[in-house]
C-alpha cells in the first residue's frame, strides 16, 4: 500500500479525484433520497406487493425457458 501512496501522491492535482467522487456520491444519494420521499403511498404499496403477486406473466416465462 506505502508503494501506492508513494506514486499517488507524486501525481500532479491528484487531490481532485477524491472531491469529484465525493460530490457524484452525494448527489445521487440525494437524489435517490429525495425520490424515496416523494413517493406517492399508493406506489410505494404497488411496489412492495410486486414480488409477491401471482403472475401468469412469470408462468408463460417459466415455461419458455423449459
């Protein structure tokens, strides 16, 4: 790791690249934060019945793939 630092820190306006991904992390984690919030209820409740609705959508896939 002491072999990697070393070269890193010899890159010019390498302190940059640390700033940048710290910035697009939070800004998507805003933004996936803020979507969750804004959510209608009625939404929120479709979405978390889809894994446990009975579909013949998945039947009809189910039988294609055999």
């Amino acid at each position: 790791m002491k072999l990697v630092s070393h070269y890193l820190q010899q890159i010019e306006g390498i302190a940059i690249f640390p700033i940048i991904s710290l910035i697009i992390f939070m800004s998507v984690f805003v933004l996936a934060s803020w979507y969750a919030l804004k959510m209608r209820k009625d939404q929120v409740q479709y979405m978390s019945n889809m894994p446990l609705e009975d579909d013949e959508l998945d039947h009809q896939d189910i039988n294609l793939l055999n």
